[in-house]
C-alpha cells in the first residue's frame, strides 16, 4: 500500500490548491459582486472616499495594487521556480503542451484587441489587458464541476497558468514601465545579487531574504518598474534545491514560504484586491457602451480570442506530434477548458491598471470589458464542461 503519510510528502500549496481552490474562487467571485453592489448602493461615495485617501504617501488602491499584489506576485514567483525545477514543468516534454497553449492563449486576444482597437493609437496600450488568466477563478470553477473534469485537465490548467502569469510578468515589466530612476534601480540590482549571493551560501533561514525583500520592494517601487516585480525577483532567489529523493521537501525555504503565503493569496490579498478594483458605477451607462474600443477589445479577446488560442494551439500540438492531448479528456472538455481560460479577471484587471493608470474613463472601460469577457467565459465554459460527453475510457473505474 503507498504510503500517503504528509509526513514523509507533503503536498505542494499548488497541488492543494487543486483541491482547495473553490473555496478561494468562491470568495472571489463574492468579492468583486460586493464591490460592484457597493459601488452602485448610496455607500459609493465613501467606498471610492477610502480608496483614495492617502496612507504613508501612497494612497489606499495604491498600497492594495503595489503593496498587497507584491505578496500575490511572489507567490506566483515561487509557483513558477518549483514548478519549472521540481514540478511539472521540469523536462522540456512536460512543457510543450501547456507552453504552446500559454502562447496561443496570449497571442490570439492581443491580436483581437488590436484589431478592435487599430485605430486608436490611444487604447492600443491596453493589448495585453486580456492575454492573462486568472488561475484563482479557474480553478475553482473546475474545483466546483468535481468528476466532471477528468484530473489531467486540472494538471494541465494548472501548469497553463502558471506560463501565463510568467508571460504577464514579462509583459509588465517590458511594457508597463515608467521613466526608470537609476539610483534605485542599480539599489535594486545590488540588493537581488545580494539575495543571490545569500542562496549561493546556503543561507536557508527565510528572515534574511524577507528583509531584503521588503528593502527590494521600496527601490522597485522608486526605479519605475512596477513594484510588483520585487516579488518576482524575490521568489527566484529563495532556496528550492530538490533532491530526487526528497521531492516537495518540507523544509526547502521555497516550499515552507510557498504553503505561508497560499492560505493569505487566496483569502485576503485576491478578495482585497477584487474588492478594490472590481467596483464599477453603473449609472449613465447605456448598452452602446459596451461597443466602445476597450470594453469590446477586452471583452471579446477574453471570450473569443482565448478559446481560439487555446484550443488552436492544443489541436495544432497533437496533430504534429508535437504532444499528447491530457489523459482521460476528450476534445469538448479540452473546448470548454479552453473558454474557461478566458477568465482574466485578477491580472486582466492588474495590466489594466497599469496600461490606463491616468486614464479613468478608459480604466472605466477596462473594468467592464473584464467583467463581461470573464463572466461570459465562465459560464461558457461551464456548460460545455457540464454537457461535454466524457470519452469511453472514463466510464471504468479511475486507476
């Protein structure tokens, strides 16, 4: 009998999260429906009053998108160096399929994007706005659907989001970058060789790397990148060293920051964050304006232009030989996953804020192109995962 003792392997924050993430999309989700509510109740005006009111020189949205997110990002940063040295993305094999899917995922909304917005040099910044996919939101849709989705496609979205939200961190940092200041950035340069320099030593206590973190984040801050990338660099230098004999080893400074800061993602920085910048005013608004260039860009890049990157990508793959399409799955599952990544809100909603930051009008547009291409794509891809015939194989016994 295998020993399943969570003693001798634990699992990882992300393959707990497969089991646990409803619960953190389920908050969510309540999230952003509470702010839309609060947003259009006589509360309003005290709700944007504290969102804009200054606290240490930064304003409230200010901290939540640069300061809490920085913890979000992080995380994603420790997500991605486990899963590419000790995961499922560790051989080039592993990487194919969900790779060319991440891409085809990424490419097709951009091009949608811009071809709604080609003559509009203004909005044309927001392209990237719905290349990501909020695994938070997906996963727990799929948490949700239970045995109807085979586990292989939960594997397989999980290893898809997490090349995403690398392809949105390199997006940020190459796009969504201000006037850089020189001074801090070669401060932040010297503080992540430092960090380097600390896990070259085998250094393995975690107070030391968090120190300098949190000194990483205010030179981010003051360089011009966004600060949010702090968090990035950060993760990469924590200590993993995986040893094929102890896999997902509990003391690995990586794994033991990793399973800290899940519980704190998932039920309060993303609820803050969704609660933030999910509140829309409705009033004035008329059904002609979900035909202005941002909303119809976003929204249709989301609900179009992901399933079509997706799936053209994964069908592409399996008919080259290039991959296997995911155990268990038939194409319609594969399909409805596919719509099911057009869920974008958390970092949809992120880029957006940075593409549109002294824009509130098209930051308006944005916030209702995300919440209509992701609505839209989650209900979508629930009912084809719900009515989606499941291959013959699926109906014995699992192994």
């Amino acid at each position: 009998m295998p020993d399943t003792s969570p003693a001798r392997r634990p699992v990882s924050a992300l393959r707990n999260a497969l089991r646990s993430e409803a619960t953190g999309g389920v908050i969510l989700m309540a999230s952003a429906v509470l702010a839309l509510i609060v947003a259009n109740s006589p509360l309003a005006p005290g709700y944007f009053a504290v969102l804009g009111a200054h606290v240490g020189g930064l304003s409230v949205l200010h901290w939540v998108n640069d300061g809490l997110m920085a913890l979000f990002f992080l995380l994603v940063g420790l997500e991605i160096k486990r899963e590419v040295l000790d995961g499922r993305l560790r051989t080039w094999p592993d990487r194919v399929l969900p790779g060319v899917a991440a891409l085809g995922g990424m490419v097709a909304p951009a091009l949608i994007y811009v071809l709604v917005n080609r003559s509009s040099p203004e909005t044309l910044r927001g392209w990237a706005i719905p290349t990501a996919t909020d695994i938070a939101f997906a996963l727990g849709i799929l948490a949700l659907l239970g045995s109807r989705v085979p586990v292989s496609l939960k594997v397989f979205l999980t290893a898809l989001a997490i090349l995403d939200d690398l392809g949105a961190v390199l997006i940020i940092a190459a796009f969504y970058t201000a006037d850089l200041s020189l001074p801090s950035l070669a401060g932040a340069g010297v503080t992540v060789a430092i960090l380097f320099g600390l896990n070259r030593a085998g250094v393995s206590r975690l107070p030391p790397y968090l120190a300098l973190g949190a000194v990483l984040w205010f030179l981010v801050l003051t360089s011009g990148i966004h600060a949010t990338i702090a968090g990035v660099l950060l993760a990469l230098a924590i200590p993993l060293r995986p040893s094929p004999a102890r896999p997902d080893d509990p003391a690995s400074p990586l794994h033991r920051l990793e399973h800290a800061l899940h519980p704190w993602s998932a039920y309060l920085v993303l609820p803050v964050f969704g609660f933030a910048n999910a509140g829309v005013s409705l009033a004035g608004m008329s059904p002609g304006m979900l035909s202005d260039p941002v909303t119809l860009g976003v929204a249709l890049g989301l609900f179009a232009g992901k399933p079509v990157g997706v799936f053209g990508a994964v069908a592409a793959a399996v008919k080259l030989g290039l991959a296997q399409r995911p155990a268990h799955a038939g194409w319609w599952q594969v399909y409805g996953l596919s719509l099911l990544c057009g869920v974008g809100f958390t970092m949809s909603l992120f880029i957006g804020l940075l593409a549109f930051a002294d824009n509130p009008d098209l930051g308006t547009q944005t916030k209702i192109g995300v919440l209509l291409g992701s609505v839209t794509s989650m209900i979508a891809g629930g009912l084809v995962l719900i009515l989606a015939p499941r291959p013959a194989r699926e109906s014995g016994p699992a192994a």
